[in-house]
C-alpha cells in the first residue's frame, strides 16, 4: 500500500505574505519580489509538511527501527508526490541535492555510462551553466561535443539536430524551458528524432524551470532523465530529484552506502524531500488555474513595458513561450545599475540567470539567441510565480518608468 503525504489544504485567496528586506536606510519594508525563476517564497503548507523533520522528527531512513522506518516512509510518500506530478513511477524519481546536481547525474554519469558504445554527445544551445560545464568536462575526458542550433524564430532547429544525430551519439541534453527568457523547446519531437537515429542515446531534459508552469508527462515527451528542483515551485532550497526511466543506466558520481537506487549514496535530507512533496503535489494541483493567471499577468506586463520609451519585451520568435519569464531589453546602462535602482523602489528582478550573474560575464545562451554582447548586458529577468498579483506589475512599470527618467540624459 502506498504511503502518501497528508491532505494540503486548499489554496489561500490571498497571495503568500509579501517578501520583506532592508533598505538602505537599515529599515525593514516590504517590497515586490519578481526574481521567482531564481527562487520561489516557501509555501506555508509545505513548511508546515517538512517543520517536524527539523525537530521532533529526526530518524535516518537507513536505520532499522522505528524511527528510520518512520523517514523511510516519509521519503517515499514524497517520491509518490514528485512521480505523479511529471506522470512517472514512483522507483524512477531519484533525489539529489538541487537542480545542478540533478543535471550532473545525468550527463556525467549517461555519458560515462554509454562509453563502450560512443563518445559522441549533442548539447542544446541555451543551456543552464550546470549542464554546460558538465558538457564541457566530458569533452576534457575525450568526448566529442557538438551543439545544438536554434533556427531563425529562435526556436530549436530539429533538422539541425536531426542531421548530427549519429550511431555513436551516447548523449542528448536539452532543456524543456529556457531559464533566461522562458522558450519552451520541443523535447517531444526531439525525442522521435533521437529514437530514430541512436538507438544508444541518452535524452536528458533539464525541466527545473517548468513544474508548476507547465504539465509534464515523461512518457509523453519521451526523455530517458529529467532534471527538477524544489525551490523553483514554492518548495524548499536543497532538495531536487531527477527521473530515471526504468532500464536506464548511470554511473554514479557519490559513492557510499548506496541509497537512491545506488545512484546518490549519502543521509537523505529527510525534512527537504517531505517539503519537496508537498511542493510537488501542490505545484500540479494548482498549476491549470495559475497557468492561466501567469499568462494574464505576462500579457498585462508586455502591454504595459510597450508604453515605456526604449523598453521591449524580448522574445526571440520561438512558438511557444513559458508564461511565467519575460526578458526585458532597454539600451543604456548595464541591467545590473538598473536592477538596483528597481531594487531601491521596493522591486527585485535579477540581471539575467542567478548563476550566471555569479560569473560577472555575458551568459552564452543570450548570444546564442541572437543578442549583442551590449544587448546581454541591457537584459532583465522579470520572472512571476502563483504568488505574483497584477498589482505586482503596476508597481514594476510604475518604478521602471520612474527609473528610465532618472537615467534619461539631461536635455540640452
């Protein structure tokens, strides 16, 4: 019989409390957070699921008694949550660390794997710089790497793609949603492709930007992995998991005592996987009315940046478009100084993706889109989550157009 988490209660009318941060003045203030692609607010109904396995509840789900029994249980109700919320079976959700290492798993140990039958892998062009460097540490291994292109709308080139395919391709990542713009590429087609032409290819899917967002059925896009993490759908930071569909084969990066299947040895974070299944199953459950209000409120914001001298919505052409990111372009200064002026009005955007702010360069994905170097530099994040009102976003464009006249030169 299957364990499952406890009922959540229904959803608030109200959004989640607004996030609070200091001024420069030292005082405490509200202000609009809009960097969710980076990190969503914890939901209170998932603290309340993990809150007791940082206290009273605290056994190692390797013991064999009680208490270990109790977090083994625990665990697995919130692998039941994470399965069916992408349409899988329970014993293919593998838990990791995050996202990255969720990726890591996946082309490090597909691609290691696979050996005997190839060395060559393909790379989507706009990928997250976890997948990249992992790609990049195969090729120091003696792989041969090829990446992927985007056609002229921007969207993924499957003829391109189809025509590098090769017998001995042993690897094929590429993302669901862009995390920088929020293109969403055609996983399923590609994988028809790749099916068809190397047979001993690995399909891996970095879906980290898509629970919540969009529905998600392994089957039905055909990947061998897919890659989520919790933190990214209202779940806490530290937890991610990655689908490995039954018969496939990887070789694992931790070595111990062969938890997770053998495929991440190591004490589970037992308080961060129950919270990353009350995320999970929250995130499903509410993502087909708050799906539409996101495409509502990114239609309001894309309306509302056209009646700002100089400020347009980037979107490179591709067909379909995530309904929570909106990359914003205005010429001028760095998107950084104008990050901070918003972030000096009470409203936080990001200067790009996270982790790529972290290496203070031009993230190669915006330039395979097409971009400029001094257009990557201009770019903003503008990223929603079900937490974000339209009140949100009368506050952004109130404070951006207050930003762009203050940057304006003086007249002359």
């Amino acid at each position: 019989m299957r364990a499952r988490l406890g009922r959540i209660a229904p959803a608030p009318d109200a959004p989640l409390a607004r996030a609070r941060g200091i001024s420069s003045t030292g005082v405490t203030t509200p202000f609009v957070y809009l960097d969710h692609a980076a990190t969503t607010p914890l939901d209170p109904r998932v603290r309340d699921a993990l809150l007791p396995w940082l206290g009273e509840r605290f056994g190692n789900p390797s013991s064999r008694h009680k208490a270990g029994a109790a977090a083994a249980q625990a665990i697995d109700a919130a692998r039941g949550e994470v399965a069916r919320a992408i349409g899988a079976r329970r014993e293919e959700v593998v838990f990791t660390s995050g996202g990255t290492e969720a990726n890591a798993l996946a082309v490090l140990g597909g691609a290691r794997a696979r050996r005997e039958h190839g060395r060559h892998a393909l790379v989507g062009p706009t990928e997250h710089a976890c997948v990249r460097e992992c790609v990049q540490a195969l090729a120091r291994e003696g792989f041969e790497v090829e990446t992927l292109r985007l056609d002229a709308r921007g969207a993924l080139d499957l003829e391109h793609a189809a025509a590098r395919l090769r017998p001995d391709t042993i690897l094929v990542a590429q993302m669901l949603v862009q995390n920088e713009v929020g293109t969403i590429y055609p996983v399923r087609e590609l994988a028809r492709r790749v099916r068809a032409r190397s047979k001993h290819a690995l399909l891996h899917v970095d879906a980290v930007q898509a629970l919540g967002k969009l529905e998600l059925d392994v089957v039905d896009l055909g990947c061998d992995t897919l890659a989520l993490s919790a933190h990214k759908a209202h779940g806490p930071q530290g937890a991610g998991a990655l689908f490995v569909r039954e018969g496939v084969v990887l070789e694992p990066l931790v070595h111990g005592g062969g938890q997770e299947r053998g495929l991440r040895s190591g004490t589970p974070n037992v308080a961060a996987i129950v919270g990353f299944g009350a995320a999970a199953k929250l995130a499903e459950e509410l993502r087909p009315r708050h799906a539409h209000a996101l495409q509502t409120l990114r239609t309001r914001l894309v309306e509302g940046l056209a009646r700002i001298p100089g400020a347009r919505a980037f979107e490179p052409g591709a067909p379909h478009v995530a309904p929570h990111i909106v990359a914003l372009l205005i010429p001028g200064v760095p998107s950084e100084v104008r990050m901070h002026h918003l972030e000096e009005l009470g409203v936080v955007v990001s200067a790009g993706s996270a982790c790529q702010a972290q290496k203070q360069s031009i993230s190669p994905s915006l330039l395979a889109l097409g971009l400029t170097p001094d257009e990557s530099r201009t770019l903003l994040r503008i990223s929603m989550s079900r937490t974000t009102t339209p009140t949100d976003i009368d506050t952004l464009l109130t404070a951006l157009a207050q930003v762009e006249a203050k940057l304006a030169p003086p007249k002359r």
